[in-house]
C-alpha cells in the first residue's frame, strides 16, 4: 500500500514521517510513502497512493477541497486528516474521513488509526472476475501470477485458472500495492507467492514457472527483497 502525505509545514511532514516510519517497522507491514508540501503537487498523482493523510489549512488549495477533488474521482481511496483545525470535523466526514486527528499528533493515536485502515484495506485485498452472469470472488493472495493471452489475462491460482477481460498495464497498477510486479511484458507475478528464482524465472508452490525479462530482473530482485 502508498501513502501520501501532504502538508505544507515542514517540521509537521517530518513529524507524520517519523510516525509513518515507526508504524511500518514495528509492524513489519508493506507500506510506502511519499510527501507532499501542496495540494497542487498532489492532484496529478492521485492513481499512485492508497492512503492520503492530509491538513487543511494550506496555501493555495485546502485539504477539504483537495478531498473532495478526490472523492469524485476516485472513491475507494483512504483520507486521514491530521489538522489543528476542529471546527472542520463535521465537513471532514462528508468526504467519508476514515480518520480525523488533531494536532500535535499522538503517537499511539496515529498508529491506531493506520492501523485500522491497513486493516480495512487488506479485507478489501480482492479481485473480481466476472464469467458470464456470475462473478468469481478471488482472495489476492491466491494468485500466483497473471498472464497475457492473446486479448484476454489467465489468472493462475493453485490448481486451477480465470479469464479475466482487461489489461496487464491496468492490473499492474491496481495491484501494485498488494505485492505484485509484472516480471515479463506478458506475465505479472504475486511476489509473496514465489518458492525459487535465478535471472531466468521464477517458480510457484505448484511447480509452475514464468520467465524473467533480462532488462526487469533488477527491478524484480530488489521489490522481491523489500518485502522480505
């Protein structure tokens, strides 16, 4: 999962930063962020983060117009507000808040709050594939890698395989936050599900392998690592 944080005092990035840093290490949980000291920076990047910890009295643009902004385009992302401004509570959970902290920020409330939304998301670590009028419910963690077919993507879980009727550039972006790297132009692999690997491929629990691209093999090894 991505986080952003976006505030335009700096000792505040540093602080949330700190605590951002704390939280993943302690919990041993994949996270990544990035900061942001305005809205302005932000709204072009709002495809790369899952979770936006933002402040409201900013110059230029302010967190409940950013939120909003947000909101309309892209409504399953998470907002924490992280501000010393109370009086915009209310307002703050019409953009459907997950969180609202005031500043000075409390340690131990701040990670209850990440907490609670890393939580939240990984229950919602789940791929929907439809066949004909029924849909097929697919746990994240059960795909071992996904496959270009001709126009259509196989998705390869243990014992069996979906069709699934998309793109692997839009599937790499969707699931980029859960641990999935596209190893090939024409396989996207679930990093936590591989047994053994050289430069060349890349193998699953079952027995199955997919090959490497030379020029990703870096790429791959040092995303392979940091999750580990």
């Amino acid at each position: 999962m991505r986080i952003a944080i976006c505030d335009d005092e700096q000792t505040a990035l540093d602080e949330l930063s700190s605590l951002t840093e704390d939280f993943i290490l302690e919990n041993r949980v994949d996270l990544i962020y990035e900061t942001f000291n305005s809205y302005e920076a932000l709204c072009g990047r709002l495809d790369d983060f899952d979770i936006f910890i933002l402040d409201y009295k900013m110059s230029g643009m302010d967190g409940m117009s950013f939120a909003r902004l947000l909101r309309q385009s892209h409504p399953e992302k998470t907002i924490l507000f992280v501000t010393a401004y109370d009086e915009i509570v209310f307002d703050a959970f019409t953009v459907q808040t997950h969180r609202f902290l005031m500043k000075p920020v409390q340690r131990d409330k701040f990670f209850e709050a990440l907490d609670s939304v890393v939580r939240a998301r990984q229950m919602n670590g789940q791929l929907l594939v439809k066949k004909g009028r029924t849909t097929d419910v697919l746990d994240l963690q059960s795909i071992f890698y996904i496959q270009v077919v001709r126009k259509d993507l196989y998705i390869f879980t243990k014992d069996t395989h979906f069709v699934y009727r998309g793109t692997i550039a839009a599937l790499q972006q969707e699931l980029k936050s859960y641990g999935f790297f596209r190893v090939h132009r024409s396989f996207l692999v679930n990093l936590r599900n591989i047994v053994r690997f050289d430069r060349l491929s890349a193998q699953f629990p079952n027995g199955e392998s997919v090959p490497i691209g030379t020029r990703q093999y870096a790429s791959f090894l040092r995303e392979y690592l940091r999750l580990r």
